[in-house]
C-alpha cells in the first residue's frame, strides 16, 4: 500500500508541475504582451483561472494522499517493528528448543549406556518384542501393572484376568490384552 501511494503522490506531483509549468508559461506570455487580441486576452484569462482551479484540486489530493501515506507508513513501521521483535523471539525459541534438544540427546545417550548392561542378561526373543512394541506403541513396549491398571492404556483389568495373571509364574512374559504391551508386575499391582 505503502508503494501503490508513492506512486500515486509521485504522479501527483508531476501533474501538478505540468500544470503550473503551463500557468507560468500563459501568464509570460500575456505579461510580455504577445497576446494582443482582446478576445484570445480574455480565452487565456478564462484558462489561467480553470489552470488555477485545477492546481488547488491537484493540491488537495496530494495532501489527501500524502496524509494517507503517512498514515501507511506508520502502520507499516509498526509492523515490520512487530515482524522484527517476532523473529527475534523466534530465534530466542529456536535457541532454548536447541539447547534442550542436546541436553535430551545427551541424556538418551547416558540411559542407553546404563541400559546396555542391564539388557544383556535378558533373553533375545523377550528384547526384541519389547523393542517391536516400543516402536509400535509411540517408545512404551512395556507398563506396570499398578492397582489393577495398565499404566499404559490405563484399562482396569476384571478379576478374571487378575486370577490369569496371579496364577502365571512370575518370568513369564504377560501382556495387556488391550494394548498389547508387556506388563510389569510390581508390589502395588494388586495380585
């Protein structure tokens, strides 16, 4: 909008140079005298007035315009202030999201180096479908079974599926019947 104004004052401005080029050049004219008959005299004091009209309206719609362009580029430098304070909040976000990136990085290496030994004296077969359901169920393969619940689709197991339960040995690999996931069996499970 800003742009489209500035052309508009430009051209403005240039009309208004054309017609007072041509007022001065007919008021030269007369004032030299070149102009003798009565009849062309009164033709040209007719057109210096309408010269003059027109001036005063091209000055109007330059102050309206220029008015407008002010208004414009105030508005403009209000947003691009916004624009500006946007980015840099943005950039400060993208920094602190960077910052914490690298520190869940490290710290996913530090677990993955303390998982390694604990992994190793489980069965190969038990380790694989942990890491099939992890990578199915959005990183949990497995959930505790906690006051009758799985803690991983949070469904609350009925007595019959208890007593199932209760009565397997406790190496034996349990899953949720709703979501698949191993269960753990803890104190607080209520077997």
């Amino acid at each position: 909008m800003v742009d489209d104004l500035t052309v508009e004052q430009t051209k403005i401005d240039s009309d208004v140079e054309q017609v007072k080029t041509r007022r001065t050049r007919d008021r030269d004219r007369m004032d030299q005298g070149l102009i003798s008959n009565p009849k062309d005299l009164e033709r040209m004091q007719h057109e210096l007035e309408s010269l003059e009209r027109r001036i005063t309206t091209l000055e109007d719609e330059e102050l309206e315009v220029m008015a407008t362009l002010e208004d414009a580029q105030r508005n403009l430098d209000t947003l691009e202030t916004q624009v500006r304070e946007a980015d840099e909040r943005l950039d400060a976000l993208a920094g602190a999201r960077d910052e914490k990136t690298s520190a869940l990085d490290a710290q996913l290496l530090d677990i993955e180096a303390q998982r390694g030994p604990s992994v190793e004296a489980l069965p190969a077969e038990l380790l694989a479908l942990y890491d099939r359901l992890r990578a199915q169920k959005d990183g949990v393969g497995a959930a505790e079974l906690r006051a009758r619940q799985c803690t991983g689709c949070r469904l609350t197991l009925d007595n019959s599926e208890i007593a199932k339960i209760r009565a397997k040995p406790s190496d034996e690999v349990i899953r949720c019947e709703e979501c698949q996931r191993i269960l753990i069996r803890t104190a607080e499970s209520g077997l």
